[in-house]
C-alpha cells in the first residue's frame, strides 16, 4: 500500500479501539457554562488499518485523542482501548499504547540518542532489548546518521520523526497520533507516511490519527468527520467521495486573468460551496449538479474554460462541514492601494548570508519583491526560510550581504523599517498566561494604536478572525488553530504596508486557511505586500512568484506555472507544485535558482 490511498476494501481486524457515545466537557471559567467539547460521539478503530480523524478547528479531535490515551476522563459514555477502560485502566493503556501529541516532549538539550533512551526507562524497556529496537527505529526514521546530534537542533521534520520513534520505543498494539504532520515539508510528511504504514502492514498494529492536510485523509483506510464535538458522518474515503460527483469543476482562466480574480469572483457566491486554487485553476465545488451553471457567474469578457472533474476528499469535506456566514470586510487603507506604484521594490536582498558559528544557515541569496506581491518562501524543513524571515523583519542581524525592507537598509535603519512591517512568527508566540483580549490590546498599544481606534480595531480582529467567543480564554488555552488566527491578528492590527507570515496556516483546518488567503488576496490588491512561507504546496498556488529554498540556498524561482513547468515529463504531463518541490529537494531536477530573473514575473 505505501504511500498511496488505502483500499476500502482492506481487511478489518478486531477492534483496537470503541468509542460509545462519549461526551468530554471542560470548565472554562467559574460561573460560566461548561464547554461540550464532545457530544454522543461513537466510532471504533481496528487492528491493521489507519483510521482519520478530520474536522475543523475545535472539532474535539484532540479531545478524542486525550480521552482514549487515558489522560482525559470521559464525562459521559464509555472508551475501551484494547478491551480496557481509559477511567479505569489508564496506566495500562499508556503502557501498551503508543501516543504523539501535536507538541511531542522531546528534550531539547540531550541527543537524539539520549531522547531515546530516556524514553526506553520511562516505559520499561529491558536494556537487553534497547540495542536492536532503537537500531530499528533510526532506520526506520533515517534518523541513525544523528544520533549525537541534539533534539533542539533538529529541523522540523526530523524532530516529528525522532517524537514518533520515541513514541514506539516499546512496541505499541496500537498508535495514537495527533495531527503528526503539522508543520512538516511535502518530503518529510511522505517519509512518515511511509513509517505508518510500514507499521501496519508488517506490525498489525491498529493507528487513529487526526490531520489538518485533507489529502491524508485519503490515505487512510476509514474517515470519521468530526464537527463542533459531534460526528457527522464516516467511512471509507471513496463514501464521501461518491456523494458529491457531479458537483466539482475546475475553471481554467484565459491568459490575461489571473486565477485568483476568478477564485474571488466564486467564493461565497450562492450555489458555490467551495472556490480555491490548483495548478494554476480554480476548483470549485457546487451546492447542485450542472457545473456549466459556473459560466452565467462570470463576466462575458473572461472566457474561461469549464469541465468536470473527478470528487476528492477535501471537495467533500467542505461540502459536510457548516461554513460561517459572512464574507470579509477589509478596512480601506490610506497608506497603500491599487494606485501606489505597483513596480516600486519594496524587499530586496543581495548576496545576503547567515552563519550560527561555523554553519552557514543562509547563503548568499538575492531575490526582489515589489509593491502589491504576493511572494512565497518554500523548502524543507531546516532550508533556511524561517532564518530569512527572522532577518527580513529585523529580528536577526544578517552576517553578510545587503537587506532593505521598505526603503530602509536593515542593518542600520531597522527600527524604521519594523513600523511599516507586520509578522507572524511559526511558533505561537504571545503571552499564553493573558487571554486574547489581553494580548490583542497590548500588540495594538505596542504598535501605537490608542482610544477609539484601538477599539475599532480589536473589534475587526474580533470579528474578521472568529475570536469573540474566546476573547476572556487565555491564549495558551486555545485550540492550535485558533493560536494562528490569533497571532495572524496581533500581526495585521495596525494594517502593515508589508507582512510576513511564517506558516501562517499551520495546524488550521481547510476551512480556516481558504479564508486566511481570501484575505491575504484583499490585502494583496490594495497594494500590501505579502511575504509568506508555507508547507501546504497547494498554498503556494496563491503566489504571484516563489523562491525554493534548500540547505540556505536558491534551488529555483518563477511563478508557479513556471515551477510546475519544472516537474513536467512525459510520465507527469500536469505537475503539482508539491511534484516539483519533491523533485527539487530530492535532486531529481537540477537547480534553477539564479537562471531565473529576480524581478516581477507575469501573473500565476
């Protein structure tokens, strides 16, 4: 099976895991109502077979997760793990289960070989048996080349893979994983796949996993569809699929129109349940059959071309799952707009270089971003994106090479420069202990705003981010998705000429990213420049012009058709960026990121 969707038809072993009308809830403050987290939910998981846990933010899929690792205790209902109680028989579960949470407790200080070991003592491990499983599981997760090297300076993806080696120190019955890829590039999310279902295939072992990327959820052999603590529906992916044939086109735009003028003339239409991006076409999902209805939706003008295309699970998933109600209301600005000098650079490196003592994170890169772009940074996890950033926006001094940010030379006006600039860090990054009042009151004092403004723009915040329901929630208490809207909207109160998102969608359900970049989009043809980074490759589609990273150099820049163009062959005739990103960091196509211009490119 590999890496590719999992068969409905796979053989189901006895159950692992029965959930019977389960009901988790959680008190928030005194005086107030408790919060539902769970509500009569019921599902089972089985033994040699991969079953997904999807839903939108505040689902209850981490709940679920916590209840059957024994570290919840259910309010009402039942959940056995291996014919045991998670109230009764906890310990024995965490004994016989294996259980990543979204943030594994790795120990950033010790090695990757200490980590292990640490790990082998807490879960009994015998000494006799630690030589051979630990030489299984660097094998397994192509760690064993690292073993002296220390947790905290592991990338990304290596850090997930060395939490789920830890995690299978004692080989578990059955695996417990919560939203494991998160913030892990294309190549090291196959690479974990693939150590899954090796599990699977030749252990048995029975594996309940939550995602946030809605192409995992094909992958598994059942889906259960979580929403507002309540199940929706479940299955194999192909149920869910076969529900809405009929119902998905994809739009492919003329020439001199670009896709996210169209995918912003679709989205919130009546009839349209979902509009979004792909290789360089608008998907859209319809509330009825008969997608040449689309045509009577589009200026006579456009022209563009419309067919069907075969369902996936993510058309699916945003057909079942409630939307809110509202479109964005994006405040008119005084300091940027369609009539600023769209040509006018406003990021521009050369030659710019970072070293931490003897290794060179950043290597002489060069590229320009002007006015109104929407530029992408992309690459695996430890490419140097983030080290960019950090530097972009003045948080870290570049050690050579040149840097302007706005018309101001970094390295000697970097003060000025930071007041024009907005930026969301990858990691949540506010105060955990305040609430999200608290927190969006001081960034907005910090940034200058006062009095009625001030008001004014919390309540936008409030509103555009969906956050007034947890406004008196400390922010170290929120659902990892409702982290990002909340840092997202620390990063945009004072309406910056130039913003920076790191991973701004990370750990965000599908619904919540489209309009993450509905918004950029707006911010975007208002003059804002956007610089963002991102590991969901589809994202990257919503770029005027990226540059791949690897190992702190350039591997290739262009728009994404251009990328795409990369990754063509005869055997791929319609590349994803995601085929070319793979291609790229793995060397199957030769480096290309100083025989592109740096300027601006034509449209996406």
């Amino acid at each position: 099976m590999g890496l590719g969707t999992a068969e409905d038809t796979a053989t189901e072993g006895a159950p692992v895991l029965v959930v019977q009308h389960l009901s988790k809830s959680f008190v928030t403050k005194k005086g107030a109502p408790a919060l539902l987290a769970l509500d009569d939910v019921s599902l089972a998981a089985h033994r040699g077979r991969v079953t997904g846990l999807v839903g939108a933010d505040g689902a209850g899929k981490t709940t679920l997760i916590r209840t059957a690792a024994g570290l919840l205790a259910p309010t009402g209902g039942t959940v056995t793990v291996l014919g045991l109680d998670t109230f009764r028989d906890a310990i024995e579960i965490q004994r016989q289960v294996g259980y990543m949470p979204q943030k594994f407790g790795l120990y950033q200080d010790l090695s990757v070989a200490e980590n292990m070991t640490l790990y082998a003592e807490l879960q009994g491990v015998p000494m006799a048996q630690r030589p051979e499983r630990f030489q299984k599981l660097l094998r397994m997760t192509d760690l064993t080349a690292f073993t002296r090297r220390r947790a905290g300076a592991l990338s990304g993806g290596m850090k997930q893979k060395l939490g789920l080696a830890c995690a299978l120190i004692k080989s578990p019955r059955m695996l417990l994983l919560d939203e494991p890829t998160v913030g892990v590039d294309p190549v090291s999310r196959r690479e974990l796949w693939k150590i899954v279902y090796e599990l699977v295939e030749k252990e048995g072992i029975g594996v309940l996993l939550s995602t946030a990327y809605l192409d995992e959820a094909e992958r598994c052999h059942h889906v259960v569809l979580l929403h507002d603590g309540k199940k929706l529906d479940e299955g194999p992916p192909r149920k869910f699929k076969d529900q809405i044939r009929g119902r998905v086109a994809l739009v492919t735009p003329p020439a001199q129109i670009k896709p996210r003028q169209i995918q912003n003339r679709l989205a919130g239409r009546k009839g349209i349940v979902d509009a979004t991006i792909r290789s360089g076409r608008v998907r859209v999902v319809m509330a009825q059959e008969g997608v040449q209805s689309l045509a009577r939706a589009m200026p006579d003008a456009w022209q563009p071309t419309i067919q069907e295309a075969a369902p996936q699970f993510e058309d699916a998933f945003m057909a079942l799952i409630p939307h809110r109600e509202g479109h964005f209301q994006i405040a008119s600005r005084s300091t940027a707009g369609p009539g600023a000098d769209q040509d006018e650079v406003v990021v521009r490196t050369r030659d710019l270089q970072k070293w931490f003592g003897d290794f060179e994170a950043v290597k002489h890169l060069s590229f320009e971003v002007r006015r109104g772009e929407i530029f992408g940074l992309l690459g695996p996890n430890g490419a140097g994106k983030s080290t960019t950033f950090r530097m972009l926006c003045g948080l870290l001094s570049a050690s050579g090479g040149e840097i302007q940010v706005a018309g101001h030379d970094l390295r000697r006006a970097g003060a000025r420069a930071r007041a024009r600039l907005g930026y969301m860090a990858q990691q949540f990054s506010l105060y955990g202990q305040l609430s999200v009042a608290e927190n969006l009151t001081f960034y907005g004092r910090a940034y200058g705003l006062a009095n009625s403004r001030l008001q004014e723009r919390l309540a936008w915040a409030d509103a555009e981010f969906d956050l007034a329901r947890w406004r008196n929630t400390p922010a170290g208490q929120l659902p990892g998705g409702y982290k990002q809207r909340l840092a997202m909207a620390a990063a945009l109160l004072h309406e910056p000429d130039i913003i920076f998102l790191d991973e701004p969608t990370s750990g965000v359900d599908p619904l919540a990213r489209r309009e993450f970049w509905l918004r950029i989009n707006g911010f975007a043809e208002q003059g804002v420049t956007v610089v963002v980074t991102t590991h969901f490759m589809e994202e990257s589609e919503y770029c005027d012009r990226m540059l791949i990273m690897s190992q702190g150099a350039s591997l290739a820049m262009g728009t994404p058709a251009e990328i795409r163009e990369l990754a063509r062959t005869p055997e791929r005739p319609d590349p994803t960026i995601e085929d070319a990103f793979v291609a790229l960091a793995l060397g199957e196509v030769a480096p290309r990121g100083r025989a592109t211009d740096a300027g601006k490119a034509g449209p996406p």
